[in-house]
C-alpha cells in the first residue's frame, strides 16, 4: 500500500472513529494520543510482530489493550485497535490517532503554534503571543515553546496554516537574498 492510500485509509478510520465516539473524546486526551501516537512511530516494530498470522487475535488484542492503559487512553479506543487488528490494518495506528488529533481540533476551533525564540520566553510572553493569535485566528490556542540558539533576538511562529517570523538572522537573510 503506498503512502498516498495509507492516509486516505487512515484518514477514513479516523473520521468513522470520531464519528461514533465524538462525545467521549475528551481535551486531555490530545496529548496521551500525541504522545501514543510518538511512541508507535519510535517502536515500528511492533507492527512487524501484530503482523504475524502464527500470534492469535486475542494475543495481539490483549498487547495493544495494555499499550492503551499504560496511556491512560479510555477503553473505547481498544474498539479502534481491535477493528485495525482486524482487518490487518493495525500499522495504520499512528496516522489513524494523527488524524484523529487533526479532525478533532479542527471541530473543536483549537489550533496550535509552535513558538521558537532565541531563549525561555515568560510566562507573560507566552500569553501575550496566546491572545494575539487567538485575535487573529478566533480560535482556541495551544502553544507548544521551542529555544533555537541560532535565531537572533526575535521570534518564529508558525502553524499548519501560518508562519511568521520577526528575528534579526531572517532579516539578514532577507537582505543577503535582495
């Protein structure tokens, strides 16, 4: 299955998903699937043994089960384990929960930035660039700070959707390009 297909798929699974348990799918559980998610990305491998026919389904359902729960992950998400395990499809998890996090923020009118600055920005700070871009956007605001030693006194804030970036390296590299 090329990659095109498997977020086509994976995006279906996750839309049926919400579709059925938009109700229980709570705020906090965007981070325990992004962090889930992260954790199936860096352990691959996992895949290659729910793949086998010689491990039972009940076996494969029993590890994925103990995965969701070492995630605090609420027992309806083993409803969309099982069903990839199913249909053989289990290696589609991470794209499915990815997309998963991506409808539901969508439906819910949250967006989230990253913020990279030169140093830790204040607590002040980081409500001021909150309020700023939640003006711009009306949309709830999730922040997610990065330090970057190479930017130079300034700011770079971007999104799926947006980029900005204030910092004297982009306008240095604004003036080498003219």
């Amino acid at each position: 299955m090329n990659n095109e297909n498997r977020l086509i798929i994976a995006k279906k699974y996750a839309q049926a998903f919400i579709n059925i348990f938009k109700k229980k799918l709570v705020f906090d559980d965007l981070k325990k699937l992004e962090s889930f998610s992260e954790y199936l990305r860096e352990n691959r491998n996992i895949f290659v043994y729910a793949k086998l026919s010689l491990i039972d389904i009940s076996v494969k359902e029993e590890v994925f089960d103990k995965l969701l729960s070492s995630f605090n992950l609420g027992d309806f998400f083993s409803d969309l384990v099982n069903l990839l395990i199913k249909h053989n499809r289990i290696s589609l998890l991470p794209e499915v929960l990815d997309n998963i996090i991506k409808i539901y923020k969508n439906d819910n009118n949250i967006m989230e930035f990253n913020v990279i600055s030169s140093d830790k920005l204040t607590e002040n700070r980081l409500n001021l660039i909150k309020t700023f871009l939640s003006n711009k956007t009306q949309k709830y605001i999730i922040i997610k700070e990065k330090i970057d030693p190479n930017l130079i006194a300034g700011l770079k804030i971007y999104s799926d959707d947006f980029e900005w970036q204030n910092s004297i390296r982009h306008q240095l590299n604004l003036l080498e390009r003219s």
